[in-house]
C-alpha cells in the first residue's frame, strides 16, 4: 500500500509491480481451440491463400459487421493501403492528425498527399469541419478514424464526403465490435478497415480486414491483394501480396469466440477504474460511459495539469517506475512526426490531447486488484502533487527538448520493452 511520495518507486519505493504491465496485453481465447485449428491446417497441408480458416474468418467478420464482403489481410496497414487503391484515390486525402501513423502513411505509401485536419477537442475524433476546411481541386477522399472503438462522425463526414462528390473510407483499426446508433461500424462508406493486431480487442496475431457492401470494390481489394490474380494464368491488376494466413485466421476465429468474454473484461476494468479515480482533481476517463458502443478496449485517461499540479509526462514517468507502461497514444500527432511536418499545420486540438491523454493497461490480462493498484499510484501523486511536481522538476528548456523529441521521461522508446524494475 503506497500513501505518500516516498512509496513511489520514482523515487526510491518499492515497485507497485515486479514485471511489466504494458498496454495491450493481448487477449487470448481458449488455447486447446486454438491449437486443434492449427492442428487441422498442418493435417491438410493448406497453410494461406485463402483456406477455408481464413474463409471462416472472413464470414464470421462480415456478419458481425453487417456486411456483404470481408476481405483478410496480414494487418490494418496494407487494408488500408488496398482500400486506398480499389477505391481510385487520387491526389490529396483528408485524414485526421491525431490517429496512429499507420492512417496516413497508407495514403502516403499509395504515392497520394495526406491533407491533415483537426479533432473534437473532447472525443479526439475527425472533425467534420476542418476536413471540409481542407478540401482543395485535387482533394479525391476522406478517411475518418474510430480512435478507441469510438466511432467518428460518419453522418456529418457523409455529408461532406457528398457534397464535394468526394470518396470516404473510414480506418475502424480500433473499432471492430463497435456500433454507430443501430447498427454495427462496418457498412459505412465505401470500405472500413479493421485491425486485428495482438494488442487488438480480437486479435489474429497480425491481421487486418477491408469490410464494404460494395461488390466490385471488394473483388478488387480480394484480387490485389493476392497479386492481382483473378484466375489460374491471369493477372488483372497491379497487386500486392496482403493474404491473411490460416494460422492468423485460426487465432481470428478463437479470439471471435473469445470476444464477448474479453468486452466483459473490458467493461468490468472500465468500471474498476472510474471507481478508483473518480474524485481525484484534473484526471478523467475520457470516455466514462460504461455503457458504451464499443468494446472499452482502450483506457484513455485525459490529464489536466492545472488541476492535478503535474504534467502527464511526470504521471507516465512515476507509473513507468512502477512497472506501470502506460502509452501516450498518439503523441505526438502526425503533424509532428518527421514524415510530415509542415509550416503550414496548426492543429490545437490535437496538440492539447497529443499532450493531456495517458492510456493505461486493460484487457483480459488485467486483474481487478491490478486496477487498484494502478489507481493507488495515481492518487498518491494526486494527492502529494506539488512534493512529487517539485522533486521531479526539471529546467522547462530541458523538459521541452524531452518532450519534442518524444522520449519519456522513463527513457522508454515505442516498441522497446521496458526493463523491470529492481525491486
Ligand atoms: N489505424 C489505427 C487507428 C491504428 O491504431 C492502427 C494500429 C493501425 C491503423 C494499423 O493497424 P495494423 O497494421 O497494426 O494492423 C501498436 C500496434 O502495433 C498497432 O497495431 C496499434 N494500432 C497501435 C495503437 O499500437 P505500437 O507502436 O504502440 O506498438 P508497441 O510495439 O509499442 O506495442 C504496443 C503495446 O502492446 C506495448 O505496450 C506492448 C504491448 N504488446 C504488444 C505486442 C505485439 C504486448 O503486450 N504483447 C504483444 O504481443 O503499435
């Protein structure tokens, strides 16, 4: 139990956790399931290329988003690429600056322009009206993002998307098993895309889908990304190689049987976490409504450092001490990364979020007395936020360079795990 500053691992306690608890834990189903499917493919010696495992998948993936067609691939990134090119994109796309990179470096990937845009101050998601601000004579399509399984504004980008005859596609990488109001995220636009990456609410180890109702795009999307072909000896299109293989789709299926489990995990440690932190000054779930369209895979704390007394940075800092490996998804926007900066944007939004939100672990590998303790942290250094504020501070010139230049305070780096910490 940690009551005061020095409890906190930052600063010489015991760590609240002897291993790391990172965020996205993946979910996994029921692993005699999962090895008796692997166990089929190896006896049938139909590894990819569209094996009836993958063909479940896809069937399975279209019904529970109430579409016509699904087509896998090997992860989010090359759907998007492929919906990007059915779709005859061209010139510049709109997409939003606060998403993971993956949205716009498909459309930089195809050889297009990403036009960034604006967010909602408070959801985070596309704003409707700094993408309509962005539409420019070479501007061909739009693609709104579902951060965190919540879905964007599909009837405003619809109407836009209309008005200017303008393609819309929506990255839903986040979002499979949301909702928008009565009906599944799926049917809208010409195409969404899903992701089911391990860190997803189901995960096919990589994996990623085109899900539309349009026919012809999805035998295009189905024909490249299997080089283009359309029969024995015929090649109708430029392709790519994006199949989804049977043991990915085989982890898909169980994860999909998993899935209802894994959204009541989910709901039960959003609840978990709005208990332990409701009360405590300038930090808030973003997206408190536990009765929520989506599957709360992401818990999304938004930190006011006015009324906590500390910066998000030092809050991630104390938890990363404690073996806590929170994420500051999606620092620091688009905008800023080297691929994209530009004189020309300003997006304040999404700068305010980029420095506000912290996301921290859930998901099937998350216990409720993890929760707690995870809770505890930050109330202690709520609770002592001017002695934590002022044992962590650091020149404002040298915390501006930390920050900038995207390293944590905890010296992590995205995609490098984290020692344990002695303790
Ligand atoms: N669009 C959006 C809006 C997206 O969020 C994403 C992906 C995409 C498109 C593209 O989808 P894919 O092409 O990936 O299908 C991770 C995921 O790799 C990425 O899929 C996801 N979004 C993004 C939000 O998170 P990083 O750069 O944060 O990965 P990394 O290596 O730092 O690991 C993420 C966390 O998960 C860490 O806390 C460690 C933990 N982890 C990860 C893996 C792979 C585990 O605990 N176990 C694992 O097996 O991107």
């Amino acid at each position: 139990m940690k009551s005061g500053p020095d409890d906190l691992a930052i600063f010489g306690g015991t760590p609240a956790f002897d291993r790391p608890r990172y965020v996205g834990l993946p979910n996994i189903g029921d692993r005699d399931q999962l090895f008796a499917l692997l166990g089929e493919a190896l006896d049938r010696r139909w590894l990819s290329n569209g094996g009836p495992l993958v063909r479940e998948f896809e069937r399975q993936v279209a019904d529970l988003a109430g579409v016509r067609h699904c087509v896998a691939t090997c992860n989010a990134t090359a759907a998007l690429e492929l919906a990007i090119r059915a779709a005859g994109l061209t010139g510049e796309v709109i997409v939003p600056a606060f998403t993971f990179p993956a949205t716009v470096h498909a459309v930089r990937w195809m050889g297009l322009t990403p036009v960034l845009c604006d967010v909602d101050p408070d959801s985070g998601l596309i704003d409707p009206a700094s993408a309509a601000a962005r539409i420019g004579p070479r501007t061909s399509g739009i693609i709104g993002v579902h951060l965190w399984g919540r879905p964007c504004p599909v009837t405003e980008l619809t109407r836009v998307a209309r008005r200017h005859g303008l393609a819309l596609l929506f990255d839903a990488a986040q979002a499979f098993g949301s909702a928008y109001p009565g009906r599944p995220v799926g049917g809208a636009g010409l195409a969404e895309v899903f992701s089911f990456h391990a860190t997803k609410l189901v995960n096919a180890f990589e994996g990623g889908a085109v899900v539309t109702d349009d026919g012809a795009l999805a035998a295009r999307v189905r024909a490249m990304h299997n080089f283009g072909i359309v029969g024995e000896d015929e090649v109708a299109l430029t392709g790519t190689n994006a199949k989804m293989s049977e043991a990915a789709a085989a982890m898909g299926l169980v994860s999909l049987r998993g899935m209802p489990d894994f959204v009541a995990r989910n709901r039960g440690n959003h609840r978990r976490y709005l208990a332990a932190l409701t009360g405590v000054p300038g930090v808030e779930l973003l997206d408190p409504d536990p009765a929520a369209r989506h599957g709360q895979h992401y818990v999304v704390l938004r930190v006011d450092r006015e009324r906590l007394g500390v910066h998000r940075d030092d809050l991630m800092a104390v938890l990363r001490a404690e073996n806590v490996v929170a994420r500051r998804y999606f620092y620091p926007g688009c905008h800023r990364m080297a691929p994209y900066r530009s004189d020309g944007w300003s997006f304040p939004h999404a700068d305010a979020l980029a420095d506000a939100l912290l996301t921290l672990p859930t998901g099937t590998a998350v216990e409720a007395a993890e929760i707690d303790r995870i809770a505890e942290v930050v109330r202690v250094v709520a609770a002592h936020a001017p002695v934590v504020a002022a044992r962590l501070a650091r020149p404002a010139e040298q915390a501006a360079v930390a920050r900038r230049s995207g390293a944590a305070r905890a010296g992590h780096q995205p995609g490098v795990p984290l020692p344990v910490a002695a303790g």
